[in-house]
C-alpha cells in the first residue's frame, strides 16, 4: 500500500523524461527528413521554387529568419530557413558541378 503513491509519482516522473526523449528522436526525424525533400527537390531542378516558396512563408508567417543555434536546436522541428537557403545552394552547386 504504501507504494501505490511513490509509484504514481515515479510513473509521471518516467513519463515527463519518455515524452522529451520521443520529442527529439521526432525532431531529429523531421528535420532529416525535411533536408532529404530539399534535397529531391532540388535535384528535380526546383532549387529556386523551393527556396522562393520557403522565404514567401517566413514572410508571410513573420518567421525568425535567423535564430539562436541553441534556441532552434531546443525547439525547432525544422532547420531555420538560413541553414534550409545554404543547404539548398550547396546541392545546386553541386548538381551544376556534375553537369559540367
């Protein structure tokens, strides 16, 4: 009986800790994920659509363009919109090189 309480307190304790670790294993995912559909789209050849589409919804959305690392790190699900735009560039410059 007397454990019936401590146990309830340890069960929403493992909960709390369970629940901020599936968060960023689901963080991890999203953004991984997001940079391998930037990827695809850019080698469809819509680098540029993707990135104007991108700035066009930080605008509309009054997006911080260029965050903290730390804070995008914590609570971002996505990368912020200045890694996306450099991420983008690079696998253009890239595919340009392998045209050549």
């Amino acid at each position: 009986m007397f454990y019936s309480p401590v146990e309830r307190v340890f069960d929403v304790v493992i909960r709390i800790i369970q629940r901020k670790h599936e968060f960023q294993v689901m963080s991890h995912a999203a953004e991984w994920l997001t940079i391998q559909a930037d990827r695809f789209a850019t080698n469809l050849g819509r680098g540029r659509d993707l990135k104007d589409a991108l700035v066009k919804l930080h605008v509309k959305n009054l997006g911080d363009v260029d965050p903290d690392p730390l804070y995008s790190m914590v609570t971002y699900t996505h990368p912020p919109l200045v890694e996306r735009l450099r991420a983008i560039s690079q696998e253009e410059a890239v595919q340009n090189k392998r045209r050549m």
